[in-house]
C-alpha cells in the first residue's frame, strides 16, 4: 500500500469549516481560531483485541467508534466538535480497502457533524491495529461543562439508557445467552459498536450558567465519582430511578452490575441547579432527547457516592460496590 | 499500574501558557485562542519495532523523539509549538517507571519550548508500544510557511547536516561497520535517537512574506519532490553543495544515499526569494544556526526535482536516482 495514495484516497473533497486554511497535504494543519471561544482538544486510542475484535466489528465500525468516542469528549465539555487528525498504526494484513472503510465508518459520523478531517498519520506494525483520533471542538467562553461545577442541591442526571453497551459486549464475546428467545438481541450489539455521542444534549447543558457534565466511558459510578471528586460534593442516587432498556433484565441477572460499571455506553452523566433541571427536561422532551433524572447532589460526606435503594444506602465506587463500614 | 495514578503523576505542575483554562483532568483539554493567529495542529506515531528498538532506545530517547517529530512539523510551518498531548499503547511488559521515563523524555524537550502537556489516553496493547503525540501550535495570520511558496528563482536551502541520522539507525541496525577507530559513531547515533527540531529557523522563515517549509522526516529528494509538486515548480539542487558531516562519507560508501534519501534528520528545507536568502543567512549567522544554499527554484520542467553534478543532471524521485531519458 502507498501511503500517498492512500493520503489522496481519504482527503476529503469538502470543507465544512471555513477557518480551516490547510488541511491534509502539508506538515501540519491550520485554522483560525474565533474570538470568544475556548477550544477543546482531546484524544482517545483503540486498540485491536482491546478495545474491539475483527471477528466482531468491521472496518467501518471500527473508525465509527474511534471518532464517536472523542465527539464523546467534547459533548461531555458542552463543545461543538469541529475538526478530526486520524493517526493509524495498521498491520500488513489490513488492505487499502479495509482501510478506507474506516474511514468510511468516521466519515459516516463526521458529516453528521460537519466535522472536518484535517490530518493524521499512517504507519505501519506489527501486528494489532492502533486506531487514535484526537478531535478540536470549541465551546463558548466560560461556558465549558467541567467535573468540577457540581453544588449540593442539584440533580443529578443521565441521558438514554445504561448498560445496554456492556451488554452487547457480553453478548458479542459469547459469555451471555440470553434466556429468551424474544429479547432483540441486536439492538444491545449496535449500541456497543455504535455508540451515539450525545452531543445536543451538551450543548443544551452548557447554555446554562453553570453545569457539570461527563460522559459515560468507565461506566456510571466511575464517572459519577469523578464529579463528586472534582467538586467537592456527595452524589447521591436512587437505584430504582436508573434508566435501563426494558429487555435488560432478561439478557442476564448481571444487568445491574452493567449499567452501573459497565461502561462504553457514551451517554451522559451530570448535575444542574432545580430550575435549570426543568428547562433541561423540556428541551430534550421537546427533542425526544431521553433523560432521566437519577438522584441529588449533597454536600461532601465520607462517601462520594451513595446508592439508594428501598431498604439500603451503599458507598457506589468507581468499580463496585462497597457497604458502610 | 493503575491508569489513575499514572495521570497523576505524569500531569505537570506548572503551565507555561495562560490560555489553557482546562489541561489534563477533564474530558478534554480547554484552551483560549488569540485573534490575528492560525492554529496549528499536527498528530505523528511512533511503533516500537518500526520507528524504535527498545534494545537500543531508552524510554526517555522515545520519549523524546515522539514530540520531536511532531515539533519539527509545527517548525516546518513557521510555527511555535504551544501544547501537546500523549496517546500510549502499551504491552504489560512496561513498568510504571519506565513509563513515566518516557514522558521525562517528552518533558525535557517541551521545557526547551515551553510547551504544557494538556491532555491524553493511555491503554494497553498486547505487543509493540505505539506512541502517538499530538502536537498544537500557532503562527500570525497568513505567515505559515507552506509548501506551495516556492517560486522561480527562489534559493533553496537545507539547515544543519543531512544524513546523520541514517548513518546512526545503520550502526545501530550493525549494518555499518565504521572502517576507522577515529569516527565519532556516538554523534550519529545521538542524531538519530534524539533530533532537534529547528523551531528558531521556521520562525525566522516565517517573518518574510513567503518561505516554502518542509521538514525532512522522509529524505530530502522527497521533501523537494513535495515542495516542487505542490509549488508546481521545479528544483534544481547542486551536488556539491550537500551539507554533511565531515566524517560521513568515512562510514559507508553509502553516504550519499543517506544524505539524499535517508529521512529522519528533522533539519528543514525549503525556498525563500534572493533577497530574504541574504537575510536568512545573516540572521542564521548571527545565532549560530547552520543553513546552507542548495540550489534554484526553476519554472516548472518535466523534472520535478534535479540533482547537478560537475558532468550530468539527475531526476530526483522521491526513493532515488532516475537517469534522463
């Protein structure tokens, strides 16, 4: 495979950005950066038998998750994605085809975005295929959505569904059977190939004065103690209110281990004040954006997170549960 | 190794530029763009066994390399480097500290400039290390110094020395055998492991009102190649003229091949008009920056790049010598 050849085939023909003054095809790229705004830069890394299988996910899949994962990042800062650098690092088993699929896969969620390809690098390895993506967005000035903005008293909430990806990976590896025969097993599958970054609700978040944002790449309660650790605060929330596919629970009695570390669902989890709560809520009804709230912010008590049940509190860490002492 | 405590400790504890409002710690890495500048932006990856051989570069030489390649490509657009982020793969086999090494390396090139490491992702690989780095960067407004610049009559020239590096990755590789005791094997060993990128040229490249600008990652015949296609010019160098090392040629017969087609020096080529040359040259003079005068930009001929002997003329390719027909 010719690297220039390849660098031709997967140079877009279209530019979405009109700040973008050199794209691929020279050192480096540039663009223009607007007044008041902050850029957002951010890079994720997946990895062939890590992070997905061949066996399972092909090419296009592939380059859909790699991108989807960091529009992911700038959703969870309130940004706009606007630009993509694509670094490969392939074996010499993967042909040119095979290659531009992945592209295809990012290409498919890029316009969608209008986002732009601007540059990358493609070497060779050995042997199992490196996919990194660092994606530019921006974000209004002070406006950014950080882990830190979290204050006793406002809810807490999450978008769409959780677990439904932990699911489809348990599904895809074989170590779940679901155990009847009506459950649509492929929807779980889609949702673990093909997450959905939840941009919109994002930038609802960040036209707020003030909200915290992170989105769902540890699972629930990792992310929820990164809040609660970034803002000095508790997190408090009720585990009858968690929102899970009505079909979860029939895939396997480990549901709720799977939506709340699971992980890879790429949902949102946050905090807004009482009053922006109710503004959110109706703007995403409004959008048929799902969200759910799930809970309270407390001031900062020994555990940063608790989970409530009906009979029980339990401290909720970032990768189980653990009982008061 | 718990990634947690690895961000801990390789996030810096002092930022040089003001304008990162959010480095490592969040979702993303936040910062404030200025007006009357572009922003650069460039990602390059390192493989273990294709770039690197852990039998002969330390952490700290990776490291290093991985940004210095990506600083060059911010160099070769007249640029400063301003932030960088690191995204590893990385097999079991490392340890924490080897690890935290390599971003010593990193660390000790970014001091040099002044560059905040301001965000990335760590995961695990089952072989090779793969290492990419993103690098972010800025020059004024419509002062990059792009590969379509050159015109006829430009002076070409080539900073530094060429074909160290190749001569250090061969004796490393063993496949040169230095046929004197008197040369220094370690100065062309240490090119190679840790080239230094020629930010403070690219930025005198940049004050005039049109310099062409390519680093030399793959050779100089394919840098040149570029430089004329994207330029629709042609190049014609002489070879007398070469700058290298003055023990070079005692190495291996094959010194030419490594000054031409050897890659991987990071020294910078490129074109500015007659009159600036005669200002470059001075203001390199005055820093002890070493430049060297190569050759003519030509109107555009069948050959996109021509190397001048005493007796003949040669295209250039991008990989070697190809004889008029």
């Amino acid at each position: 495979m010719d690297e220039f050849d390849l660098i031709h085939s997967i140079t877009p023909r279209t530019i979405h950005h009109f700040s973008v003054d050199v794209g691929i095809g020279d050192d480096a790229a540039l663009y223009t950066a607007k007044h008041g705004v902050q850029e957002i830069v951010c890079v994720d890394t997946l990895v062939e038998d890590v992070h997905f299988k061949l066996h399972y996910s092909s090419p296009e899949d592939i380059g859909y998750k790699a991108l989807a994962v960091n529009i992911s990042d700038v959703a969870a800062m309130g940004g706009i994605p606007k630009f993509y650098l694509v670094s490969l690092a392939i074996p010499s088993k993967w042909t040119k085809s095979e290659i531009k699929e992945m592209y295809e896969g990012m290409n498919e969620l890029a316009k969608l975005y209008h986002m732009d390809l601007i540059g990358g690098d493609t070497v060779s390895t050995a042997d199992k295929l490196v996919v990194t993506v660092t994606v530019i967005g921006e974000v209004e000035k002070g406006q950014a959505c950080l882990r830190s903005l979290a204050k006793p008293n406002d809810i807490v909430f999450v978008t769409g569904e959780i677990g439904s990806s932990a699911a489809g990976l348990s599904l895809l590896l074989g170590e779940t059977h679901p155990q009847s025969a009506f459950v649509e097993t492929d929807y779980f599958i889609h949702r673990h190939k093909r997450p959905e970054p939840r941009v919109s609700v994002g930038r609802l978040c960040s036209s707020f004065k003030r909200a915290s944002l992170n989105d769902i790449s540890d699972g629930l309660a990792s992310e929820l103690n990164e809040i609660a650790e970034a803002s000095c605060v508790s997190i408090e929330i009720d585990d009858g209110m968690l929102p899970v596919h009505s079909d979860l629970h029939k895939l396997d009695s480990a549901w709720k281990e799977w939506a709340l570390f699971g992980g890879e669902d790429f949902e949102l989890t946050g905090t807004v004040s009482g009053a922006d709560w109710e503004v959110l809520k109706q703007e995403c009804e409004m959008r048929q954006l799902p969200i759910t709230k799930i809970g309270h912010v407390r001031e900062k008590t020994e555990s940063n997170v608790i989970l409530k049940t009906d009979k029980t509190s339990m401290t909720l860490e970032k990768k189980g549960y653990n009982h008061f002492k």
